[in-house]
C-alpha cells in the first residue's frame, strides 16, 4: 500500500491578521500541487509571539509567516537567523527545521525585486538612482535587495529623519539619507522611486510628493496594495511612468516561503491574480 504524503501547516503569525491575503495565496497553490496541507490564520498578541513560536513543531507546522508587529521581535526568539534576514533585521518567514528548531527568513527583498521584473523584464537596480521614501522595516528590505542588485545610489527619505539618517549609517554604501523637506528634489535624475511608507493606504492620507523632477522613464513603484492604486501611482500614470503596485511584492515574497515548507517552488499566474484581486 502506498504511503500517503505527510500533512503539513503553515500559517500567518500577526496581530491583527484577518485582513491577510496570505491564505488565499497559499492554499491556492496547495491545491495546484495536489498537496496535503492547509495555510492558515494565527492571530497571535505581541507578548506571546515565542509561546506560539515555540509551539509550531508541537503542533506539526512546517513553519509560518511573520506580519505586523512580530517580524523584529522574532529575532530573539528564533535559534538560527540566515545572513539575508540579519542584514535586513527583520524576519517574515519561519522554517521549522526535521530536528524541531527554528530559522528565521526574510523574502520581502525578494518578493519586492522580482515585483519589478514581473512589471518590466529588463529593469536593472544599476540604471540610475533610487529614491526610497519611508525607513520601516519594509524600507530595509527594499534597501537590501537593491543593493543586492547592484544600485550605486539610494536616497533615503523619512518623515524623522535621524531614523533615515541612522539607517543610512548603518548599511553605509550606496544609502544616503536626505531630508524629508527635500524629497522632492532628491527625485531629480532618479531611474526609480519606491514608497514604502503608509502614505496612501487605505484610511490613511496621500503622500505628499510632487512629481515633476522626476525623469519620465522613472519607475514608480508602492508596496501598498489595498488600493491597488494609489494616489501615488494614479499621479505617475498620468504622467506616463510605468508603476508597479504592491501585489506583486506579496505575491512573490510568498513563493520562497511556500517552496521552503512543501518543496514545490510555486509560480505567480493570472488565475493567482484574480483571486487575490476578488478578496479586495
């Protein structure tokens, strides 16, 4: 008799985290694979993250997803972090490793990388500068892959600017760290600029940025994804910027993860699209 293929968990770790599209992504691939398996909803409170850390091999997980507010707090929790999520001091993926312990990921880089090449194939992170506004944790993961890719300059804008200023030091390089009173100009010559603040999200007011200094083959991108449009982005398409949203950087951090815990490398599809676009 054949021997039926072990079931495996994994999930999203966050509080709040109702509003995760993280399911939909991943049980849609289980059932791609023809896998057995599940992805679901941990909603988990700040002080009990390394409680349910702890308790993922207990409980048969393969691992899980780390959201708001738990990505920096694993660090401590976790026995490995790999030399990507140490640079980028965060961890968004946890891999419960045959022997029961725990390491600690980030895909973010990743996922926020190949969000630009899905977009436009031949982009480069050597074009020309970047400017990145915001400096979050979701901003040091943009940082890292870009550097990663190549860039030779980042700037680096944030509403308080010794945070930009000290992360600026911290990666040293090509991250220079420019006054938020000056973002506007910093645009100037720029082959791409990312928001990574949560200036235009849902409930929240538009970023305050003007445009026209930025060089029309910019690229524009948001990882915000709810809306799909920001006003961000409504104000670089009309000006003719090829812009990018904040799905595919969810999509695609979210293949690394998957792959790590079922072993099957998953692709993004326009079916995939579709029915994370439907939930919005």
């Amino acid at each position: 008799m054949a021997v039926e293929a072990p079931y495996k968990l994994a999930g999203v770790m966050g509080w709040p985290v109702a509003h995760s599209r993280s399911p939909v992504i991943h049980n849609h691939w289980i059932a791609e694979h023809d896998l057995r398996g599940a992805y679901v909803l941990l909603p988990v409170q700040p002080q009990r993250i390394e409680t349910a850390l702890r308790a993922l091999p207990v409980l048969g997980f393969a691992g899980c997803n780390l959201t708001i507010p738990h990505k920096v707090s694993a660090l401590s929790v976790v026995d490995t972090v790999d030399a990507l999520a140490q640079r980028i001091g965060a961890v968004n993926t946890i891999v419960v490793e045959a022997d029961g312990s725990l390491t600690g990921r980030n895909t973010d880089g990743f996922g926020y990388i190949q969000s630009l090449r899905d977009v436009q194939p031949e982009w480069r992170a050597d074009t020309g500068p970047a400017v990145v506004l915001g400096a979050g944790g979701a901003a040091r993961a943009v940082i890292v892959g870009l550097m990663d890719g190549g860039a030779t300059e980042i700037r680096l804008a944030n509403r308080s600017g010794g945070k930009a200023h000290d992360m600026a030091q911290e990666f040293g390089g090509p991250v220079r760290a420019i006054g938020w009173e000056d973002r506007h100009d910093a645009l100037a010559g720029a082959a791409l600029l990312v928001n990574t603040t949560n200036q235009g999200m849902h409930g929240e007011p538009a970023l305050d940025l003007r445009l026209e200094h930025l060089p029309a083959q910019a690229l524009v991108s948001d990882i915000i994804y709810v809306p799909l449009e920001t006003p961000l982005l409504a104000a670089a398409r009309l000006r003719g910027h090829v812009t990018v949203n904040g799905l595919g950087m969810l999509l695609n951090q979210a293949r690394p993860a998957f792959a790590a815990w079922f072993g099957v490398q998953p692709d993004v599809t326009s079916g995939l699209v579709a029915k994370v676009q439907a939930t919005f």
